[in-house]
C-alpha cells in the first residue's frame, strides 16, 4: 500500500509522548500525530485526547527524506463549527449581562467627556502616538497630584 500525502488511514495509536502520539498503520508502517495535529482545541496533555490502543483516523500530511510519515487527526475530522467571537448575544445586538457601553452610557467619576475620534481612518502609529501622548499626560497629572498630596503632611 502506498503512502501519499493527502491519504486518510485507520490506524491504531501504539505509543504517547509529550510532544504526540505514534500511530500504526498497515504494512508494518507508523507515523506521528504531532500534538498540535491531534485537535482543533487546544491540547497540554495527549493523554486527554488518546490512549494506547485506541483506533484513529488519520490523515498523511507529511513524509520527508527519511521515508518518516507525518499525519494528522484533526485534518482527518472535519472542522467543528466557528463560534462567534465575543460570547453570547442579546437579542438587541449589545453585549451580555445587560451593561451598556458607548454614547449612551452614565459618566463614572473621572470622566472627563467622550473621547475625541479621528475624522477618518487613523493608521495603527497615528492612533498609537495619540494613545502615548493621551497617556503621557495622564502619568504627568497622577505624578503631580501624588507630590502635592505628600508635602500636605510633612512640615
């Protein structure tokens, strides 16, 4: 039987280390599963995913110069659905547990009026030399109150 990248093989899982699990294929043959091939999520231990004898289908997504065959579990699968980023929504478009944010919202203390916005669309170092300079002045005016605050008790 030969092996082609693209390939989908049953095979059964004969070893599990930490960085992936050997999987035993037809014709006396076995490949990896590197542990990021192993699930969509996110994977810190192959022994929550496989166990030793367990039987896997898996998909050849490699074979290099020394004839070691790469596969994959999860190209094998298909993908599971996208979630929307962000959480759940209410009905009315805004985020959940009811809190508000935007032009309609309650000032809290310290709020010093709406932000100005940039008339058009702001490159990434414009809006990020308006930030440094938003917080610039903001350390400067923490600085000078914390000084004031501290000579009041000392004579």
């Amino acid at each position: 039987m030969g092996f082609e990248v693209g390939s989908v093989l049953e095979g059964k899982v004969s070893g599990i280390t930490k960085f992936g699990a050997f999987v035993s294929l037809p014709d006396n043959r076995s490949g990896l599963v590197h542990i990021s091939e192993i699930a969509y999520s996110y994977v810190n231990d192959v022994h929550d995913h496989l166990a030793e004898g367990q039987t896997v289908t898996v998909k050849v997504i490699g074979i290099d110069q020394s004839n070691r065959i790469n596969l994959s579990i999860k190209q094998a699968l298909p993908p599971p659905p996208r979630q929307e980023r962000g959480g759940a929504r209410r009905p009315g478009g805004g985020p959940p547990g009811g809190e508000r944010r935007g032009p309609g919202r309650r000032p809290g203390p310290g709020f010093q009026g709406d932000p100005v916005q940039p008339k058009g669309p702001a490159s990434f170092e414009d809006r990020l030399k308006q930030f440094m300079a938003s917080s610039d002045s903001k350390l400067s005016e923490l600085h000078m109150t914390e000084k004031r605050g501290s000579r009041r008790g000392r004579r």
